[in-house]
C-alpha cells in the first residue's frame, strides 16, 4: 500500500499518529521498546502484522530500536525525496517505521533498521517473561495516564476487578452495586524496572488520604487500593504503607488480593492519550 492512500484510524492516539501516519519521529531514548530483551515478536502498532523477530534486534546505540532483519515481505524500502535515507514502512498497512541504514558494521548483516517503539507493539514468546500489576486510585483514566508513561511499562489496561458480577459494563458498576473498583492493570518488564517502583508511583500521582473517592469523583468505585498477585507484592505495598504511616500519613488505600480482571469498553482505554489532554485529578508529587 502507497504512503499516500493511508489513512487516520481511530485507534491511534494523536503521538502515534503523528509518527505513523505524518512520518514523524519519536525522540530518541523514550520509546518503551527500546531495551526490550525478552523472545518474541515485534508487529505493526497499527494493523498487527508481524515485522521483526527479538533474534534480529540489536543496540545501534542510536536511541531507537534496532533490527538487521525483518520477516520476509513484512517490510517496503523507499527513498526519502532528498534522495538521502530511505524510509521502512509496514508492506501491509504502509504505516511509517523509521529508516534503514547499510554498511554501518553493527552486525554481519550490514544492515539496521532503525524503528519507533510507537510504530510497533511487541508480543512475547513466553508472556511469564512480563509481569502484571493492578491498581485502583480512582477514575481509571488518570491512572492509566501516568502508569503508561513509566519506564519498563509494557502496556496498560483500563477494567474492573474486586466485584461480583462477571464482566460488568461500565454502566453497571457506576452504580456501585457490582462491588467492582475502577483498575488499571499494567504489563511490566521486570529487567527494567520493578513492582516497588509502580507502587511508589501509585502512591505519587494520587490522593491516597481520601476515604470515599478520588477528588470530585466520589463512590465505591474511586477507592483506592491495591490488588497484590502473591505475597511478595503484598509485602511490598505494606512496606510502602508502613513508610507512609511513619511520615504522617492517613493512609486510606487497602490491600486486596487480585482476582478476575474484566477489561472495559474500548472507548476507556487511553482516554487521555487520545482526547490529548491531562488528568485533572492525578497529578504527579514526589513523596519517596
């Protein structure tokens, strides 16, 4: 497909469009993608066609993830107007990658395609090589926001969890009477960054004192708590509680092992990525 026939989707978020789609580029060292290690395969943001396998990446040491292979005719080479790079794009959708370089002496294969994180999602092999949080501090929204945006942070989930009722539509539980608390479930690389670090982040970017919501937003549904997987991120969130409490703190939030997860609508998720504004009631401090 030509460049010029793709077109705006609706489930790109303004930054991932102007990458995809305006043949933007992301600042380099930001991309989630970049220090990914674990197996599998890396596919097109836009469409999910498989372009790279984990075995080709390498570091180009350039800011940006690095590959010498593609999956065969996953991948249209064509040459910038200047005639100088020559851009990577998806052979299946046409959404822009980057650019690929030759002869750089990276690895035997003479070649590094140089790609967004935004431009793709990765898939592992084996999904125990991620792990899983979940987290409660009111409108969901907010807390995906800022947990989206954090370091190691594979993806993230808006949904609901700790009710009664399976699968319960966003109507419903505003009633509060699933007994569901609005959640974010985050996907994380433990080889970058650590469940302590996503509690202190739960912590910072929310009311934790408040006792019956998050802000104007007041109800069962807006508590704050944490859903811990095992013992040892329970232990972690107590500990963080406890360091709290020794600062003064009223701490508000309660512990909760984790059960049935149930994804929201898709209209919940990346809220505010794709309105592209800001959470009016999470808002970062730093506390630890």
């Amino acid at each position: 497909m030509l460049q010029s026939s793709i077109m705006p989707q609706n489930n790109l978020t303004p930054e991932e469009q102007y990458v995809i789609l305006q043949k933007g580029t992301e600042h380099p060292f930001t991309g989630k993608l970049l220090h990914v290690q674990a197996k599998g395969i890396y596919v097109c943001k836009q469409c999910g066609a498989p372009l790279y396998r984990s075995e080709s990446k390498f570091d180009g040491h350039c800011g940006w993830p690095s590959f010498d292979d593609e999956i065969a005719g996953a991948v249209l080479r064509t040459p910038d107007p200047d005639g100088v790079r020559t851009e990577i794009s998806c052979a299946k959708c046409g959404g822009h990658l980057g650019h690929v370089f030759l002869n750089e002496g990276f690895t035997t294969k003479n070649t590094r395609h140089c790609v967004n994180s935004i431009s793709m999602k990765f898939i592992p092999d084996e999904p125990a090589a991620f792990q899983k949080a979940w987290f409660a501090s009111g409108c969901f929204w907010g807390t995906e926001y800022h947990f989206n945006k954090a370091k190691g942070v594979i993806e993230t989930t808006v949904g609901f969890m700790g009710g009664h009722l399976d699968n319960p539509s966003y109507r419903q539980v505003c009633t509060g009477e699933t007994g569901h608390l609005e959640t974010t479930e985050v996907v994380f690389d433990p080889q970058q960054t650590s469940y302590e670090e996503l509690v202190k982040l739960f912590f910072e970017t929310h009311d934790f004192t408040q006792l019956d919501g998050q802000g104007p937003d007041i109800g069962s549904q807006y508590l704050s708590a944490i859903f811990y997987a095992n013992d040892e991120q329970k232990a972690i969130a107590e500990k963080y509680i406890g360091i709290l409490t020794e600062k003064g703190y009223h701490v508000a939030t309660t512990l909760r092992p984790a059960s049935t997860f149930w994804p929201a609508e898709n209209y919940h998720q990346d809220y505010y990525d794709h309105k592209g504004t800001t959470p009016y009631c999470h808002v970062y401090r730093r506390i630890f």
